[in-house]
C-alpha cells in the first residue's frame, strides 16, 4: 500500500464525519487494499444512509452491474436533492 494512504487515524476520523449517503463498493479480491480494512472502514462511516456493494474480482475488475449501481445511485440522490 502507498505510505500516504497508511494513515489510520486520518482515515477513521474522516471516515466519521462522512455523513452523506454513501455507496461503497468492494472489490472482493482486491490486491491493493486489504478486505477487511476495507470493511472496518465502510463500519467507520458517519452516515446514516451507506451502502455496501460487494463484487467478485480483483482491483480493476469493475462489473457493469456495479456502474449500473453507480450510475442508479447517483440519480436517485441527486434527484432527491433537487
């Protein structure tokens, strides 16, 4: 993992103050960041409204299902805020 991204504390206390609705997605297989870092952090996350979508795969294996997901989400939080 890149040293800058080594950085626990910042991590964790940013990862609380997120409190806008939130879809995070995982790779299952990610070879870059660790799964269960990931999922410690996706728990950190202040909002109220998050989302986990877990995918098959290693780090740039992104599915279409997960940019249909994407692309769902995103429209309907920002119709919502409209």
């Amino acid at each position: 993992m890149h040293e800058g991204l080594a950085a626990p504390q910042r991590v964790a206390r940013d990862a609380r103050r997120v409190t806008a609705p939130t879809l995070f997605h995982l790779q299952w297989h990610d070879e870059i960041f660790p799964r269960k870092g990931q999922l410690t952090l996706f728990d950190l996350l202040g909002s109220e409204d998050k989302q986990l979508a877990a995918y098959t795969g290693m780090h740039a294996e992104t599915k279409p299902a997960a940019v249909a997901l994407w692309r769902d989400f995103m429209s309907r939080h920002l119709a919502a805020g409209s």
